[in-house]
C-alpha cells in the first residue's frame, strides 16, 4: 500500500477498505433500508432539485428525466428490494458421491472496495443504476459521475453526502484526471459506463490490480426492417428510440438496414411521427433535450459536414443552432461507406439509412464490424427474425421494438467484447459486485481414504 501514498484518494480508499467488513456483513434489512433511503431521496426529497440540473446541464424535459432517469433508478431498488432475501441465501448444491459425508454450496460475498466511473448521457440512471446492484450486494462505493454534466453531479453529491458516512459511500467531482487518479487505486471491482475507447484505458488500469471489471459500452447498434414489418408501428418505435434523449443514448438504433423496395415508404412514415411527435418546428418542441456540450454539438456538425460533402441526401432536419447545441432530428439516406456516419457511433440526432438487398448482404455488413451493444429487428416473419438472431452477436436485441429491453430487470444487460464485459440490471448486477465463493463442509462421518498417502495398489485400483 505504500505505492500509494502519494494518490490524492488514498486516504478515502484505505477508509472503506477498513469499513468493508462492516458494510459487507450488513443484513439483508440493513440494506434494503439504505436502498429505502436512496429511493425516498431519488423519489421525493431531491426530485426537483434533479429535475432542475438535468435542465441546466442540457435542457433535458422534465418529463424525460421523470421516465429515464428517476424511474428506472426507483423501479431497480423496487426489484431489488423485493429480491434481495434471495439473492442473499446460500445456494446448497450437491455433492459427488466420492466426497461422502460433506455438504456443498456458494454464496454471494460482497467484493470489497468498488469504484463506479459513468457518463453523462443518463448521468442519474447509469450511475444511481449500478450503486443499487453495489449497495445490494454489500459493497463500500467510490463514484466519480461524468464532469461534462456538472450540476446533476452535484445533486448526487449531495445525497451521497446526506445518506451515506464517506467510509461507505463516496462521491468525487472533477475532471479526467479524477478518475485517472482513482484508477490507479487496487480497487477490488470497477463497473464503468462510457465509451470503448475508454473502457480499453479502463481495463488496463485494472489489469495492474487483477480488479474485475464490468464494462457498459457502446458503439453502432443496428436496426433491421424487413419487407414485412409494420412500417407504421416501426416509424413510431424508432422516432421514440432514436431522437429520445437527442440520440445520445448508448442503444438508441444508430443506423437503419432497410430492404430496399420499402425505403421511401419508410421515410414517409418517419415524416409524419417525426412531426407529430416534434412539430414543424423542433427548436420549440419541449420534448426535446439539447446535445450535451459545444464539443459534441461539433463533433455531430462535423458528421453533417461530411456527409453533405459526399453528396448523402438529407431526407429530414439537418439544421443546426450553435447557440443552444440544438441539432434538428434529422435522417439521412444514399451514405458512401467511407462517410463518418457509418463509420463511428453516432451518439446524436442523426439517423443514417441503408438499404439492403437481401439478409445476407444485411448481415455480412453487421458482422464486419464490432459486437453492437443492440441490434433491432422490425419483422413479422419468424424465419426472418431468427435468421438475424441466430446470424449476428449483439449484448440484446428488441424484436418489433427498441431501447425497452433495457427495461426488464428479469433480463441482463450488457454488450458483448467491443461494446461491453459483464452485465447490469437485478440479480446480474447483484452478482456482478458480487463474489460466487464456493464451500464444501466435512461433516463428522465420513473421509475420502484413497486421497492419503501412501499410495498403493488397491488406491490405485480405485481411481482408475
Ligand atoms: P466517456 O468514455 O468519454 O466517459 C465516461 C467516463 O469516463 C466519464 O466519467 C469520464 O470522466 C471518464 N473518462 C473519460 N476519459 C477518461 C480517461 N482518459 N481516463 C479515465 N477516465 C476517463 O463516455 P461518455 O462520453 O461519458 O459517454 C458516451 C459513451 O458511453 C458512448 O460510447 C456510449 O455508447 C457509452 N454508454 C454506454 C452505456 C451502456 O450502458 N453500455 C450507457 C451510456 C453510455
């Protein structure tokens, strides 16, 4: 531990280390209080004081804050509240007939000192989100939230602050170099949000250590629409899940494959919903958040640059006010495939249109890139539909529908390689800050003889 003597944190770091053994033998109505008190502040005591920075950070409806940021927070203790007793019991499994006499099981041990690094994008839910799995599991937490939204940061200070002692929960504003320094730290798990790029420096941190890590990450989650879908019901799903949040959000649809023959139709159907959804003019729609900061709002510029400039047709939107970060929803179609919008996760309101001939062609194009974090498929034909499923690797798919599987606590969620390791959500974000650790019993009767030397013929006989 002398190494790190020097790191601005260690002292905090060494305080829950010392707290972990208290924290991790609470009960389970010890901890289903400190999730009640979580809720109670999410729900009640800090909801407008949350509603009102999310505002401030990038004018996230108040309504779009209440849907994804506190109730996902608040339904995940519920589903952890209601679970926790046995997520916590000892799970008894057999034991081979040779150990006669021994009893066998595992439980869930708390990992010890974890570290839980998040973005901005759903700044409250990804970072609320995996401390429930953490507090369930009886771990001590040090967060460090995105500083790109610094006044909902502070608002989770403060309830960290006012809910929990520094030994058990800890949270640390600041820029980069706050979590480069907390990095270096042998911290005994790391669950960090953000990007692959990031993750990759993440994951090296840890190797130092041999810290496990879960990684949530991104990268282009496609969407499929066959010539059987609903077009309809596929315009409205997609307009809610790829323009919620402004397209920043990790499974929002970050591309369309659509069979050709049903292209035009399609955008005719995203008209519409865009409008009803938006109006004629967005800028004043109050259903719409803006692009976090002039960095982005210029990287997504730069998109639209790029894309004008190959000659890609902008079928909807493309208008831009650098004043307010505000980019219209926009759709664009005949992209080349060296157009930057193919190329990188989109992370915006920016939605591209490819057409395919057949499936295949569809697949191989999904496969030659990484692991999506999502892939979508819009289908009435089952054949179809597995066809896709059981032909591409995605961390979770939605058929006929998007983003709602991040809903289902009953069901993981995670990526796979590029866009993640190790999955979120109920009972696998429980075990994810959780350790399995195996126990066998020797009861008093009862030893296995041919393991002890000396060794002999009749032992030998026996093992063979
Ligand atoms: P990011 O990777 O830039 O930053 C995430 C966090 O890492 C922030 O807290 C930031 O302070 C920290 N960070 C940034 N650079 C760092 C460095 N060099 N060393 C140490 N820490 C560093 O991601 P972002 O821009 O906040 O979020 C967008 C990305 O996150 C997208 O790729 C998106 O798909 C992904 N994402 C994934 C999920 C998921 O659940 N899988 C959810 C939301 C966002």
């Amino acid at each position: 531990m002398k190494d790190f003597k020097n790191n601005p944190y260690f002292e905090l770091f060494s305080k829950q280390k010392e707290n972990q053994f208290a924290v991790g033998n609470s009960t389970c109505k010890q901890r289903i209080q400190k999730l009640n008190a979580l809720k109670k502040a999410v729900e009640i005591t800090y909801k407008e004081r949350i509603r009102e920075a999310l505002y401030t950070d990038f004018k996230k409806p108040y309504t779009e804050t209440d849907l994804t940021e506190i109730y996902p927070v608040v339904s995940e203790i519920k589903f952890a509240k209601s679970h926790l007793k046995s997520w916590m019991k000892r799970q008894k499994v057999e034991t081979p007939m040779a150990f006669i006499g021994s009893s066998s099981w595992y439980m869930y041990e708390p990992k010890g000192v974890c570290l839980i690094i998040s973005p901005w994008n759903f700044p409250l839910n990804l970072t609320f989100g995996p401390l429930v799995s953490a507090i369930a599991a009886g771990n001590t937490v040090i967060i460090k939230p995105s500083e790109m939204t610094p006044n909902i940061s502070k608002v989770m200070a403060n309830i960290v602050t006012d809910l929990f002692s520094e030994e058990e929960i800890a949270l640390v504003e600041g820029e980069v170099e706050v979590s480069q320094e907390l990095l270096k730290l042998p911290f005994n798990h790391i669950f960090f949000t953000g990007s692959p790029q990031v993750g990759k420096i993440v994951m090296q941190a840890a190797s130092k250590h041999l810290t496990s890590v879960t990684l949530e990450l991104g990268g282009k989650s496609p969407t499929i629409i066959d010539e059987t879908a609903n077009l309809k019901k596929a315009a409205k799903k997609i307009t809610w899940g790829k323009f919620l949040n402004s397209g920043q959000t990790c499974i929002a649809p970050d591309y369309i494959l659509i069979k050709d023959t049903i292209k035009d139709a399609f955008i005719t159907e995203l008209k519409k919903q865009l409008q009803h959804f938006y109006t004629e003019n967005p800028a004043a729609s109050n259903s719409l958040c803006r692009v976090v900061n002039k960095k982005h709002f210029q990287r997504l510029v730069n998109h639209l640059e790029d894309a004008t400039s190959k000659n890609a047709t902008i079928e909807i939107g493309g208008k831009t006010a650098s004043e307010d970060n505000f980019i219209t929803p926009t759709v664009i179609s005949n992209l080349p495939e060296e157009a930057s919008l193919l190329q990188e996760e989109i992370f915006g309101p920016i939605l591209p249109i490819k057409t395919y001939k057949n499936l295949e062609e569809a697949i191989a194009y999904i496969n030659a890139g990484e692991k999506p974090l999502a892939l979508y498929v819009y289908s009435k034909s089952k054949k179809n539909t597995n066809y896709i499923l059981k032909n591409t690797r995605a961390g979770s798919s939605a058929i006929n529908n998007n983003v709602v599987q991040y809903s289902n606590h009953y069901l993981p969620f995670g990526g796979s390689n590029n866009s993640g390791i190790g999955k979120a959500h109920g009972v696998f974000g429980f075990q994810e800050f959780s350790n399995m650790r195996s126990v066998m019993k020797q009861h008093t009767i009862g030893s296995i003889e041919f393991l002890f030397p000396p060794y002999n013929n009749f032992k030998q006989k026996l093992v063979n």
